[in-house]
C-alpha cells in the first residue's frame, strides 16, 4: 500500500508554533540537547519562588486530564507538574463559492504540534488563520502565569526562560525536517525519536533489572494524535506503527506506551 499524501496542516501549524518560541527572543545560542534521555526537565534555579509568588497572587491552577488550559496570548506560562498537549487549528477560506460551501460547516481538524514538560514555560500566539490551544495530558496538570512584565523581578529567572524558549525552538525545527520526509513511515519514525529523546524514561527488562530495555514516553499518545501530527490518518499510523514493531524499531511497554530500543539510541548517541 502506498503512503498518503503529505498534508500540509500540521507543517503550517508547527510555523505558527515555531512563531510563538522565536517572539520572545530572537536570538539563537547553539544546540543545548539533554545529556541523556532518562535527564528530568532542567529546573530553573529560583523555580520555588516562582511557585511561592504564583500561589500567593492566585496565578496557578490544577487542572484534570485532557481539561483546555485557558490560555491567552501576551502571557507567559510555565509548567509546575505534569505536562501539556498542545494543539492547532486552521481554518482556511476557499475564494471559489464551490469549494466554499463545502467547508462551511467542516469543523477544524486538530493537529498535534508537542509537549511541554514540567518545568517548563510556553505562550501562546494567535494568527488568523491559525489558533493554538494547550491541554493538560495527564491528570494533577499544574499550571501557573504571569505578565511577561513580572520577569522584571527576577532577571536570572527571565533568562532561564529565555533559554528554555531558545531550546523549544531548536526543536521545534528537528521536528519541522521530520515532518518534510517524504514517506509517511519516515515521518512517524522521526517524530517517535524526536518525542523520546526528549521526553523518554527508562525502560528496564523484564527478564534482568539491571538493563535498561529502551526508552519510553511517560504518557500514552493516541494513533490519531499521531496522525495530526504527521499529516496521515489514525488507520495508516496503526498500520505503520505494526511494521515499526515487526522491524525492531520500536516497543510499546505496560499501557501501550511507545518506546524506542537501547540498540538504537546507543547508535544515534
């Protein structure tokens, strides 16, 4: 079976994301990749203040699984615990009536354009005809706010974000070259090991505790979240994702969690 064709939605949506890291600063420092794949999320140094000051001027808030965090633009967020998932849609006008009337009642599709972990700040921008959303993807999500003014009180903090924003944006743009392969299998690949080697946990072998098996996500991601992503369908990942297993190149351990060999990010390292 051929691949689908490559859509163009998630591309166009990863461009808009990739606005909303480079507005708060425009320049870049050189690549700043984890040391390794099991290493936390850095914190920054005065996170605890951060915290102190959040709770005591009512700028943080818990949210459920799957709950929209009301985000909007010209605010700085940052994530205390858990992660979020975020989202983009387009709505995109035909001029030719034809085509016009056929969209007219289609609901936007959301395309999936990554996580941000804990410890972690993220912004939303909005730009007609595109729109951002962010959700918190597990349960006991924390998320707390501020003006981007409120930096003013603490300088070394305001570039820990900056730094953050810089590294967001590094990959941001591996994963916008993962997104341009070609072939569907291609891109699903390229986006599993972008994901895991900056989010994935050690997975230990069920036979000797002792070796790590590979490397998982800590948190289940739908084929259809996948799909968005990449430009295909929930039906050709699930196909994909069983050819994946069949060749070795990836595992899925305990709640179908996505994981990558030792083998293989040993070799990439």
């Amino acid at each position: 079976m051929l691949d689908e064709p490559h859509k163009d939605t998630p591309c166009q949506l990863f461009a808009l994301f990739l606005t909303s890291l480079s507005s708060a600063e425009n320049s870049l420092l050189p690549m700043q990749s984890p040391s390794s794949f099991s290493e936390a999320s850095r914190p920054f140094l005065t996170w605890q203040r951060i915290i102190d000051w959040a709770q005591e001027h009512y700028r943080c808030r818990t949210f459920s699984k799957d709950e929209r965090i009301p985000a909007r633009p010209g605010l700085l967020y940052l994530v205390q615990r858990g992660a979020i998932r975020m989202v983009g849609t387009a709505q995109v006008s035909a001029t030719a009536s034809q085509l016009t009337s056929r969209r007219i009642n289609r609901t936007p599709e959301e395309a999936f354009l990554g996580f941000v972990g804990a410890g972690q700040p993220f912004e939303i921008v909005a730009q007609s005809p595109f729109t951002l959303q962010s959700y918190a993807h597990v349960d006991q999500t924390s998320v707390l706010w501020m003006y981007w003014h409120d930096l003013d009180n603490w300088p070394h903090f305001r570039r820990e974000v900056m730094d953050a924003f810089r590294y967001q944006h590094q990959r941001k743009l591996l994963w916008l070259s993962a997104l341009g392969q070609r072939r569907t299998i291609d891109r699903l690949l390229g986006f599993l090991t972008l994901l895991i080697e900056e989010y994935g946990e050690p997975a230990m072998s069920e036979t000797d505790p002792d070796v790590i098996r590979g490397y998982c996500l800590p948190f289940p991601l739908t084929h259809a979240q996948i799909g968005s992503a990449i430009g295909s369908t929930r039906v050709t990942v699930t196909r994909l994702m069983g050819k994946l297993r069949q060749r070795g190149l990836i595992l899925t351990q305990g709640d179908n969690l996505i994981c990558l060999p030792a083998e293989s990010i040993n070799r990439a390292s």
